[in-house]
C-alpha cells in the first residue's frame, strides 16, 4: 500500500507542534525506508540533538496511531491483481 501521505501527515504534525519547519511530501517520500530514527534526522534541522530526534519520534508515532490509514490506498492495479489471484 501507498502509505506515504500518513506517514507524512504524522511527521508534520510533528514537526508543527515543535514549532520546526515541515516538508513536501515528496521530500518526506525520499526520507522513508531506513527507520523511522533516520527519518526524523533527516526531518530536523542539521545537528540536532539525541533529545530532539525522540521527542520528534514520539510525537510522530502518536499522531501516526491516531490516524495510521486516512490517505493510505492500494499502489495502483493492486486492487485488479488481488481479483484475479482470488
């Protein structure tokens, strides 16, 4: 599935809330796929604290738990393919 509009919903919520700078999602699109530390490093601004970093973590699965599928949906063609392997 196509997650990465929640992921980035969570990450700017966040961020937000942190009073720190937000990306694009296409940004965050490039950010996913190392775990979720490397994505708040790269998320923060440059040198940020150990400290910065978790509470960032925290806060983005927080907001993730509450709404974990809002945006998400199926690749497209996934839905087709499902059918025809049923």
């Amino acid at each position: 599935v196509d997650s990465f509009a929640d992921i980035h919903a969570a990450l700017s919520s966040g961020l937000q809330e942190m009073h720190l700078p937000r990306h694009s999602l296409e940004a965050v699109k490039g950010m996913v796929g190392h775990g979720m530390r490397n994505l708040v490093r790269q998320a923060l601004p440059e040198n940020s604290s150990a400290e910065l970093e978790d509470e960032l973590i925290q806060r983005t699965l927080h907001h993730y738990g509450l709404h974990p599928y809002r945006f998400t949906k199926p690749f497209p063609g996934i839905p087709e393919l499902c059918q025809k392997i049923a």
